[in-house]
C-alpha cells in the first residue's frame, strides 16, 4: 500500500451543501485528483450506486483508488479528460447521471511533485504535464516558441503586465543556455520583475500559469467539459464548478449565461429562440468564496470560486 495523499479538499462543505439537496444515484467527479471530494460524496449520499472518476494522471489514479477503496464497489475510476465525460461515461453505459463536479486547475498534489514541473518554489525539470504522454512540454514553448508567440501566451494566459520584458527575457537567456528548470525560469522572472515591497505572491506565478494552461490545453478542456457536463446531467441534476483564477471563472460565468437563457442571442427567427434554450438555472448568482477559516488554513483556496447549475 502507498502513502495516503497529503490534500486537503477546498470549499468541501459548500459543495456538499448544493449536492445535499437533492437524491444522487450517479455521480461524476470529473476531475478526480486525490478523492477528496468524491470520498465526501460518497459518504454524505448512502443512495449512491455509482460514483465515476475521471483524471489523467496516473499517480492520482493510484492515489484515490487507495482512497476510495471502502467503497470500491461503488466507484469506477477511468483515464481520460473531463472534456471527453460523454464518451468515456457512455463506455460504462451511463447515459444521464444525476451529480458532476470539477475542481479546475492544477491541484496541490502536483504543485508537491517537484518532478511535474508546475511549480516555481520546487525545483524540477520544466514539464507541467498533466497527461505524461502529451507530446508538449513546458521545457518546448519556453526555449522554442518565437517571441510573438511567447508574448502572447504570457499576455493573455497569465494576464501578466511585464509580457513584453518577460518574452524578450526569455528569448536572450535562451540564446546562451536552454531553459530546462523551474528555478531556472523563475530566477529569470524575478530579475526582470523584481518583487515590489509587500507583495503576497512570487513574480514568476503568472508566468507559470500561463505556460500550465497552454500545456494541457485547459481552457478550452474547459468550455468543451462544461458543455459535455450540462448534456450528461438528467432533469434536477446538478453541477458544480470550482475555478481558481479569472480566465476560468469567466468561460464558467459565460456559459452558465448562455445555458440558462441568458446570453447573448445569436440568430432571428426560429435560430434565435434555440440558441435561447433554457436548459439549466443558475443556483448561484454570484460565486461562493472560501470562509475566511478556511484561507488562514489553507492558502491555496484563497482565490477559489464556486458556482453551480441544475439541469431543467
């Protein structure tokens, strides 16, 4: 038997609330990672006859298999990407479930592997990987992508406001040495952007986002999941959402809108009124943030937000 995982589930109790109101047979954790979540669930809805989970990573497989193994009988623990949820659920002959939630982003068991490569307080070889056989590296944008491109990325990823000496930064370094370490790319960032006195956060953190996101292809996982989640829920199904920075909760935001009725029409005539479907309502207007507790205990849930829908 392996180590049992170090994690610590954000916003737990505010998602259990939302399921909490009403009765799960099938229950899809689409991003499973350690399994906190989905042990919460499991626990709280004796009702439950099936509970898939869906990651890319194998360790975290192993790790919430191990987890989960109480209930073993009841779990079904599958490789694959949330944004392909019909697919893979139609393979084990579920057609409607009635609960998903998804935990955007990188989760703090691979922020720990130094070996991943996603964070700039770990030492490690630049990779950021989610799926170890994604052919694309961090490593590979960084010491290979031209300096428009680079700017682009940093720009519009990670919303940094330096994108320009950044990219310009990287692209000299590079000339002289290949980038192959997450110090190595941090210690650059923080010598073209020095900490300003007071600041709460590491000046490669943007960066790092940018290059994670663009690596595993997350935003637009992102939009495709969303949509695939809202088809697979049945009638009184619900889904929840957590997001950790603002290119998340905006595409989130966005499509929660459009399902509900609410955004933007695009069409005249019998086009309009289907792009006009109402097929969820939104149960939180605005997004629910982490109790100030929680943030003094764990600093990751600081920029949380959750939000939910239930299917019409």
């Amino acid at each position: 038997m392996g180590r049992k995982p170090d994690h610590t589930s954000i916003m737990l109790e505010e998602m259990l609330e939302y399921f909490g109101a009403i009765e799960m047979r099938t229950f899809v954790d689409g991003t499973l990672g350690a399994g906190g979540h989905a042990l919460a669930i499991l626990e709280s809805h004796s009702e439950l006859e099936c509970l898939v989970g869906i990651d890319q990573d194998p360790l975290a497989r192993s790790l919430s298999a191990e987890r989960l193994e109480m209930f073993s009988s009841k779990v079904r623990i599958i490789e694959g990407n949330y944004r392909d949820m019909k697919d893979l659920t139609a393979d084990l002959g579920l057609t409607q479930v009635d609960g998903i939630f998804l935990d955007i982003g990188v989760s703090s068991m691979q922020l720990d592997r130094a070996e991943k490569g996603f964070s700039f307080r770990r030492d490690g070889p630049l990779d950021m990987r989610m799926d170890p056989d994604n052919p694309l590296t961090a490593e590979e944008i960084v010491n290979s992508w031209p300096e428009k491109e680079l700017q682009k990325l940093i720009r519009d990823y990670g919303e940094e406001n330096k994108w320009r000496q950044i990219s310009q930064g990287i692209v000299e370094k590079r000339k002289h040495m290949r980038i192959q370490r997450t110090s190595e790319l941090a210690d650059l960032i923080q010598e073209i952007s020095p900490p300003f006195p007071g600041q709460r956060t590491h000046p490669a953190t943007k960066v790092f986002q940018a290059l994670r996101i663009v690596v595993n292809g997350e935003l637009d996982a992102l939009e495709k999941g969303l949509h695939q989640a809202i088809d697979l829920l049945s009638p009184g199904g619900r889904l929840g959402v957590i997001t950790f920075h603002s290119l998340e909760d905006r595409i989130v935001k966005t499509v929660f809108r459009e399902k509900s009725g609410r955004g933007q029409v695009v069409g005249f005539g019998t086009d309009a009124e289907l792009n006009r479907q109402k097929l969820v309502k939104v149960l939180t207007k605005k997004p629910l943030l982490p109790s100030l507790k929680e943030q003094k205990v764990n600093r990751r849930s600081r920029s949380a937000k959750l939000r939910f829908v239930e299917k019409l």
